[in-house]
C-alpha cells in the first residue's frame, strides 16, 4: 500500500476512534533511529527508522495526537473522554549514540519529548551490545555455526543466507540462553567482530544532554538480561545494579523502567514495584487502558514509515487492541 493510501485509511480510523469514548491510550517504543533506510529491514534485528521518516512521523504524531510523557500515559488514558485526543507517548530503549545525534533534535525541532530508558553500561566507555556484534558478525560473513555452537546450527546457516528473519530467530535463541551461557557467545561474536565499529553508547554528559533536552531517562537495567529468567536474588540486583550511576548521570532519581527484551511477568512486576519503580513497560502490543498494570504497560513498536505508522495507530486504536 502506498504512503498516501495508509494516510487516507488511517484519517477515517482515527477518527472513528477519536470520537469513541474509548479511554485509551498507547506508548510507542523506537530503538535505533537515523540514516538511510535499510536494503532489506528483514535482514536486521531491530530495524532502524531512517532519519527523514522519522521526522515525519514526529509530524504526524504532533498533529494528530496528544503527547504525553511516558510517566503520565496511563493517566491519561484513564481521563479521556469522547472527542479528545487520543494521547500517545514516545519512548526509547537502549543507550544508543542515535539517541543524542539524531533521535532529540527532531523531538526538539517539533517541540517533543520522550522518556530514553538507558541502561547506563556506557556511562565511562563503549560497551557493545552482543546484538550489534551479532548483526556484524552476520552481515560481514564474519562467524560460522561451530562458533557459535550453543545456538542451533540451522538457525545460525539461515542467518548467513540472509534468509528473512532469519537474523531475529537467532538472536531470539541467544536471549533465551542462562546469562553465562550468552556470555559464551557474546564473547565469541566479539572475537569475531575484532576491530570492527562498536556502538560508541551514551557517556554521562550524553544522558543529560538528553535531560537538558526535555526528556525523561528510565532504567533498563545494567546486563540487559531477559529477567523472567533470572532467580529471585538475582532479578532483585537487576533492579538495583547500576541504577544509582545512572540517577547521578541524569540528575534525577529513576522510577520508570522498561524491561529488558520488552519480557515480563507477574513476578517481574512484583520486583519492578517493590524496587520503587512507578511504572514498568513491556513490548507485548496494545493499548494502555484505565484498568492497565501501571508495572506491566504495553508498547507498540513503530513501523518505518510515516505512513505505515499512522495505520498502525490508528487501526490499533480503531480495533480496540
């Protein structure tokens, strides 16, 4: 479908939504934004929104929508009342350098914010991500199965082929993998990078450049572990290790977090809330509602045009879901 078509459908959607008396409300997770599209965004683990596209979006959302910090969606989810905007947050996870390059001029030129929930592993130096090692690793032809012998072989020989999605299978059975276990193999893709481009991350006067910008900062926890997974005592320091670094970093205490790999539960939230974190957000899809776990939000992960986004919201928004 082409962009003028989306834009038209979305326009009757969201208005039919608008003047619902739907109390709801959505929170928008990008990651990496910035530079040109990609040739095949199936061949990437999380596809970047290129730079221009993004800047539109920016646009559409301003004109459309009611933006609120992420702190504030699900209030005002619940205080919507029929005709009024329906109210949309941005947010990021990651420390990415495209947060500061690229992602808050744009929010800024259009008179936005956002909430960055950074990790805070790049305060002092770059720390490469296995994912981006990963993504290298893959489209340089830099790594075979047997290094990576912990991931299961035809998955890792369907990457290489550059089969769609393939990449994301991989990276799926990496996370799923004990924390020593990805360690293993987060060592080996980095050794089987070498020299090769790190994410130069996000160092403390980087964070509060992003606060002196308008934005909020959130936690993403330090390891990035996928903390279902984790034991008691150990999702406990999940929730505690590097936080305070990271407060110093932005100058504000942090009481918003966004769980690493989007993945939580109940017992995640629990955690989440008794870490005094007000607000926990995952990346299961759908709407923020009045009867929404203020530990358990939902987000909706962007698509990479400006067209496709607006449909994508307002068919979210239109369908109840």
């Amino acid at each position: 479908m082409r962009e003028p078509a989306r834009f038209a459908l979305a326009f009757g959607l969201r208005w039919r939504a608008r003047l619902s008396s739907a109390a709801a409300g959505v929170v928008l997770v990008y990651h990496r934004v910035g530079g040109q599209a990609a040739d095949d965004p199936n061949t990437e683990i999380v596809p970047g929104v290129p730079a221009a596209a993004f800047r539109r979006q920016l646009r559409h959302l301003r004109r459309r929508y009611r933006l609120v910090p992420a702190a504030r969606i699900v209030e005002a989810a619940r205080s919507r009342r029929r005709g009024q905007p329906l109210p949309v947050a941005i947010t990021f996870d990651d420390d990415l350098a495209s947060h500061l390059r690229d992602a808050l001029p744009a929010l800024r030129a259009e008179g936005l914010t956002a909430t960055f929930f950074l990790s805070g592993c790049s305060l002092r130096e770059a720390h490469p991500f296995w994912w981006e090692d990963l993504q290298e690793a893959i489209d340089g032809g830099l790594v075979t199965s047997e290094a990576l012998a912990l991931v299961p072989e035809e998955l890792v020989r369907a990457a290489l082929e550059r089969e769609p999605k393939a990449i994301r299978w991989v990276a799926s059975a990496i996370e799923r993998l004990e924390p020593a276990q990805r360690g293993e193999v987060a060592a080996a893709l980095r050794a089987a990078v070498g020299e090769g481009a790190v994410e130069p991350g996000l160092r403390a006067p980087d964070v509060r450049a992003l606060v002196d910008g308008g934005c909020d900062v959130g936690f993403h926890t330090l390891r990035h572990d996928a903390l279902p997974a984790l034991a008691d005592d150990e999702l406990e320091r999940a929730m505690r290790d590097g936080r305070e670094a990271l407060a110093a970093a932005a100058g504000a205490e942090l009481d918003l977090i966004a769980y690493p790999h989007g993945k939580a539960d109940a017992r995640v939230a629990r955690a989440a809330s008794a870490a005094c974190f007000s607000y926990g957000f995952t990346t299961v899809r759908g709407l923020v509602r009045q009867d929404t776990d203020s530990h358990l939000v939902p987000r909706i992960v962007p698509a990479l045009s400006a067209g496709a986004l607006a449909l994508r919201l307002a068919r979210a928004f239109a369908r109840g879901e």
